[in-house]
C-alpha cells in the first residue's frame, strides 16, 4: 500500500492509522483496534518520584526543535513498525504543520521525546522514546500539559500499553472513540501556541486535575 500524506490523515479522520510489520517490509497495513488507548486530558498521573524527577533532572523541553531526530529515537529499537515509508509520510506531514515532536534535552543531547500527528483538537500520539531514566515519562507529562493549555479534546494513544495505563491512560471501545474522534476533528486547537511550561507549573496543573 503507498500512501501520500493526505491518504494518511483521511485514515485518521476515520479512526484508523498505518503500521509495518518491522523496519524492513515496504508494505504497510491500516489498523481499526476494537479498543482504543486514549490518554484522559485530566487525568495523567504524576508519582511522586517523576514529580521529583522533573523537578531535579535539569532536562530541557522544547517542540519541533528536532522532529527527524525523534522519529529516528522512536526507530531505534529492535522491533519498530516505522519503516522508510512512514518515516518519510510523517515528515511530509511535518513540513505541512500537521505532525510535531516534544522533545526532551539534556544539554545538547536529544535523551527523549514523543510525537504524533493533530487534525483539529485531536491528536495522536504515534511513538516515543527514552535514552535516560523517565525521559519518555516527562516527555508525556509535557505534552499532556500543553495539549490541554492548547486546546485539544483528544489524545489517542493507539494501544494501552502497561506503561502507559500506569501513568493513566484507558481503553475505550471503538464506538465511542470513534464519537469521541468526530467532535475533536471539529474542533480547534494550536499545538505550537506560546504556552508558559516550568516543571513546576506542569506538576501543579497535572495534579490539580488527576
């Protein structure tokens, strides 16, 4: 299946998303799970020793600062489902303002970060990854703060993994993510608006809503 960027984004207007098999298979195959993974604006939740770890790890965080350099993070592993293909959809997509990265810094060193496709106020999160000790967990605790300051109604996730329900991701059926996917689209939202994100400040608006 060849894909263009606007075949990609129809595919998640309608609540389905593309995968390879690995790194290696040229063809790709749309995924309709009859569970969603979806992360709650409300309600992630911050430990108190990621709390700590925010506040003392002297990481810095910025946006579409490295968003090839993301996408290779989330490659760099021995199972990934990013082939050349995607990898070049996604920064197609990128280049049209339509898919971002978070990134997490430690000096000039790009430790972890996370990204993912917007349409409207929804956006879905595609892959992350983490060369330090929770760097893909702050990674999550930025973006969900900033999803919420900027206006976004969902954060699709894909699958619920261990890891991420622990941080307070869910399931929902199909049905209902597909209702869900309808009024965020409709929606607006700025995934790169001036927004103020202190470790600090984060914490406190996370805790204040979990």
């Amino acid at each position: 299946m060849s894909l263009t960027p606007e075949l990609l984004l129809h595919g998640y207007s309608i609540g389905i998303f593309p995968m390879a098999e690995h790194r290696d298979d040229p063809e790709l195959f749309w995924v309709d799970p009859k569970f969603r993974g979806v992360f709650p604006l409300d309600g992630f939740h911050i430990s108190r020793s990621l709390a700590r770890r925010i506040r003392k790890s002297g990481y810095s965080i910025s946006i579409n600062s490295d968003f090839p350099g993301v996408v290779d993070g989330c490659a760099d592993r021995a199972d990934t489902w990013i082939n050349a293909e995607l990898r070049h959809l996604y920064q197609q997509l990128h280049l049209a303002g339509r898919a971002h990265s978070l990134e997490v810094w430690d000096e000039d060193a790009l430790v972890g970060g996370v990204y993912g496709v917007t349409l409207g106020a929804a956006f879905f999160g595609e892959s992350m990854f983490s060369r330090r000790k929770d760097a893909s967990k702050i990674a999550l605790a930025f973006l969900v703060d900033r999803l919420r300051q900027t206006g976004f109604r969902l954060f699709d996730t894909q699958f619920l993994t261990a890891h991420l329900a622990s941080l307070g991701a869910i399931e929902i059926p199909r049905t209902q993510y597909r209702n869900t996917l309808e009024e965020a689209i409709n929606a607006s939202a700025d995934f790169v608006a001036a927004v103020p994100q202190s470790p600090d400040a984060v914490i406190q608006r996370i805790t204040q809503t979990s």
